[in-house]
C-alpha cells in the first residue's frame, strides 16, 4: 500500500516586582513599554543588526548539550538541531501527523515488514555535497553500530534515543532493523525484522536527522559542535552558555525560505529576566514564560501569547536501585507526601493539571482509571513506619538549574517539595548542578530524588512509557533506574503490535503497574506559555518544543 500525504507563593516578591514591570507604568521606562510604544523600538533592536539584516532573537532558560542531534535527548538542543538538520519525514505544524521532509514519499509493506522512502532530489548539504540513500544509510548505521567509524564510541558518544525507538543496536536481539538497501541515490528500503507501530513517527523525530558524511569524516567527534545539515539555517557559532548564531542556508530545498537571515539563540536563564528583554526589545521570541505573567501579556498590545499543547509530564524521579528508594513502601510514601494540586495551582497560573501518569491524557491507551496518590501525611508516615523509617530519614533532592516547559520555576517547586517532606520527617537536602551535568550525573545515577520532565516528541505512548521506564533504557533515559519484568513484557509487545486498541491495552495495563511501584512522583502536565513581540509573524509553537523557524517573518 502507498501512502502520499500532502498535506506555596514562595515568590510573592518577585511575582510582585515583576508584575510591576509588566504593566507598562507611564512613569517608569525601565522595560521600554512607555505611553505609545507600540513595539517599534524593540523591532529596530531585536530584529536587525548593523547591517540591516533580519535577525530573529529566540530566547531560553539553558543551553543546548549538543548539536549532533542523535547523541542527545536534550530539547534545547533538538530547538537548534531542527533548524540546521532535517529528518526523512517531518510532522505537521501543529500536531504529529506524518508528512514529507527529506522523502518526498514512501511505501509499507502490508506485513509492515519494509518501509521504502524516495528521498528528494537536487539537495544539498550546507557543505556543498549531495544528499542522497548512502548518507541516510551512514546515519543509520553510525547511530546503530558502536563499532562504527562515525560512532565515536572511545569519545563517549551515545546514541541512547536510537536504541530506545528501534529495540537496540547492532548484534541485540531486540533491535528492530533488519538491513538497509539503498535502491538508487534517491531510493532506500529498511526491512525490519517484527513490525514496529510507530516506525514512521521515528522517521520525523529531530533525534534522526540527517548529518553530512564528509562532515562526519572532517570534524569527527567535534560533529557535536559543528552540525551540518540541510535545514533552512547553517551553523555559523556557538558560544557555549550565551548563543548559537545560525545563517540563512541560501540553497535551502524549498524555494523562498528561511524568511530570516540569521537566528540567535540566545541563554537567558531567569524567566523574569528573559520577560524584561523581551518588553525592552532585546529579543523577538521567549521560551518558558512563567505561567504568572501570562494574562499581563495577554494584555500587552506589543507582546503576542502562545501557548504550546498538553504533551508533557514535569516529576520528581526517584533512584529505585538506592536505599532507601529501593524499597517501594518509601516511594509510596513520597508520592503521598507531595501536595500536586498545591503545586499545580500555585505555579502554574491554571495553564497546568495535576498528573497521576507519566502518559498525558490526550494520548492513546492513557489509563483514567488509576486512582491517583492522594495528599495524605498521616499515610506517608505510616509507609514510612512500615519500611522501617518511622524516626524519619535524610534524602538529597537535585533540582534543575533551568525552566522547563513542564516546570518554569524548578527551583520554588524543589522548596515546595522539601516541605512537604519535611512535614512527615524526611529531611531534604537541595543539589545544584549546571544543566550539562545535571544531565550527565542523573545519567550515571548520582542522584537519590531528582526533578526532571519529558515532552513527547512523537505522538506515541512508547515515548513516555519505554524511554522513562523500560528496563533496556537504565542509565539513559531510565533514569530513575527502574526494572519491572512485567512492566517491560508489556511495553515490547505493544512496540511490535500493529492493532492500535491492542497496543492502547498493553499500555494501560503497564501504568497499573508502574503506579503501584511508584518510581516517580508524577507532579503536573502543563500547557507551556510563551511570548513574543508581536511583531513576529507565522510563528507556530509545536507540540514536541522543537518548531522550524524557515517562515518566521518580522513585520516591517
């Protein structure tokens, strides 16, 4: 068959202070928002430099990890990847529908054994040379093989989103690639060795985007710091914790696109902070507004609000394979401790709900009928008592040094954490790390309680539920180490089966599991906010986080 597809006011102060800036006071010119600025000044700033070139300035609370997109699950880094590189599909603008990117086509067996993609034609890299079926064959095999050339393995690269979206690597049983036969130069065939449900959703994830061979061959392991794509933008800088600066790709595929000549990609850490460059003109586009200042930017005829889709899940993890978290009576415990809907109403300016899944509700073969953990102290203590800690217990809580689109203050929902934990004896120590280490510590398993979040970047359930808990992924994206035989059982067979209310059981029956192991305190699913001048046209936030900027145009 063929298919073508066309188409707690812990910061009362701040909030107070900050409320104060946003509203645009006729006496103070502290933001750039006096009487009459209509927002002009901030265009003259923000989108155009010396030269009186287009620029674009967007925004965020961290730094990218690295920008060889499939050695990473860092979003910030899918953001700047998604310019530069691009995938065999692409999803619709706005939602995870499959549409065309690199293969303008492609056809699936009915036994959905073989999957054959038929690439475009006349497209280059940023480096001059051809893209074709050898270079999707070399990133494939590079991401598959550690014993690659291009895998960099000695240099400690991993390629865990790979072996989390197609079953392993080369030499497992589980993996799911059977061979890769390149037809002709613009024609390649994948055969599997099972079916996969979600094969074509992998196919427009940013984590499989196409790098350049002989980029791969000149820059090594330094690839991580020198992407080089076919996307709308070409790398140009990266300074490390301050900005990435891409330049318009001039033989871009698509005819009059990127609109920008240059995209800045710019770290402001403090989402107060990143709002006042935002109101002064400074920058065009803000990530992780907080959810408090919404409804004043709804109201500023200057600034534009955005919302991103419900596609996420912001959690305290635990470390299931250190005491006292080992023991499941201790987890359960901290689930019951934790007040969600505190947390959810106090932080989140009602654009978040409480969470009793890892899953978000909006996707197939989510669970409602699990009774999620009530705030109960009494309970806690009694669990705790039943583990053996009924005098109390000391934990360390790390907490992200960035907003999140799940989490936009990380550090007063870690305050609000330790005192609900305190109320039932459990003293809590706060780790700060860098957001580069905390990922690489939490990684490695340094962590007891931790704070993290995952956005789907796919539009299926496996994301969730087999990157964060399936045994196979311990010490990537598992981190909170969990291991449930049953649970992974249930989650294999739901990758392979093509029935998707089959698949949809499988599922719900792994969160009745995994809710009663409780690795995670499942805290909100937020709708993220965002903002920009409003002067920024055909700006379309996407439900993975990662949007193109190609039609990004600033009004003149």
């Amino acid at each position: 068959m063929r298919f073508r597809f066309w188409s707690v006011m812990v910061l009362l102060l701040m909030t107070t202070l900050l409320f104060a800036a946003c509203s645009g006071d006729e006496e103070t010119d502290a933001t750039g928002e006096s009487e009459g600025d209509s927002g002009e000044s901030a265009e003259t700033d923000a989108a155009s430099d010396s030269d009186g070139e287009e620029v674009l300035v967007f925004a965020r609370g961290g730094d990218s990890e690295s920008l060889d997109p499939g050695s990473t699950t860092d979003g910030e880094s899918s953001r700047v990847t998604k310019q530069v590189l691009e995938s065999l599909l692409d999803f619709d603008k706005e939602s995870f529908e499959v549409v065309p990117g690199l293969a303008s086509d492609w056809e699936v067996s009915d036994d959905g054994l073989s999957y054959t993609f038929f690439l475009e034609e006349g497209v280059t890299f940023h480096d001059g040379t051809d893209f074709n079926a050898e270079a999707v064959k070399t990133n494939f095999e590079r991401w598959a093989d550690p014993d690659h050339e291009y895998a960099f393995e000695e240099e400690g690269y991993v390629y865990s989103m790979y072996g989390t979206m197609f079953g392993g690597y080369k030499g497992d049983d589980s993996h799911v690639i059977e061979e890769i036969k390149v037809v002709n130069d613009h024609e390649i065939e994948f055969s599997l060795k099972r079916p996969l449900g979600y094969f074509l959703q992998n196919m427009a994830m940013t984590y499989f985007a196409i790098t350049s061979p002989a980029a791969l061959e000149e820059y090594g392991p330094e690839i991580n710091e020198n992407p080089v794509g076919t996307g709308p933008f070409e790398f140009e800088s990266w300074s490390k914790d301050d900005s990435i600066v891409l330049n318009k790709f001039e033989d871009y595929r698509k005819d009059g696109l990127p609109n920008m000549e240059q995209v800045v990609f710019e770290v402001i850490p403090d989402n107060a902070a990143r709002l006042i460059a935002l109101q002064s003109g400074e920058i065009d586009i803000m990530d992780g507004l907080n959810p408090d200042d919404a409804a004043s930017i709804d109201n500023e005829q200057a600034l534009d609000l955005y919302t991103r889709a419900e596609n996420n899940v912001g959690y305290v993890g635990m470390n299931t394979q250190k005491e006292p978290l080992d023991q499941v009576e201790v987890r359960q415990a901290i689930n019951h401790a934790i007040d969600r809907d505190a947390i959810a109403e106090a932080m989140y300016a009602g654009y978040a709900n409480p969470a009793k899944n890892m899953l978000p509700p909006s996707y197939m073969g989510y669970n409602d009928e699990i009774e999620p953990y009530a705030y109960d102290p009494a309970k806690a203590e009694e669990l705790l008592a039943e583990a053996g800690y009924e005098d109390g217990l000391e934990i360390e809580l790390w907490t992200m040094p960035v907003a999140r689109p799940y989490m936009p203050d990380p550090e007063t929902v870690a305050e609000i954490v330790q005192n609900n934990l305190a109320e039932i004896g459990i003293e809590v120590s706060i780790v700060r790390e860098e957001w580069a280490p905390y990922l690489e510590k939490t990684l490695e398993g340094e962590q007891e309680l931790f704070m993290l979040g995952w956005s789907g970047t796919n539009g299926d359930p496996d994301y969730f539920l087999s990157s964060l808990l399936h045994g196979d992924n311990v010490g990537s994206s598992n981190r909170t180490f969990y291991e449930n035989d049953d649970v992974d059982e249930l989650l294999n067979n739901a990758k392979t089966s093509i029935d998707q209310e089959e698949r949809a059981a499988f599922y719900k029956e792994a969160q009745a599991l995994i809710h009663e192991d409780a690795p995670t305190v499942n805290l909100v699913h937020s709708t993220p906010v965002l903002a920009a001048a409003g002067y920024v046209e055909n700006y379309v936030p996407h439900p993975s986080t990662s949007e193109s900027l190609a039609e990004v145009e600033l009004q003149n």
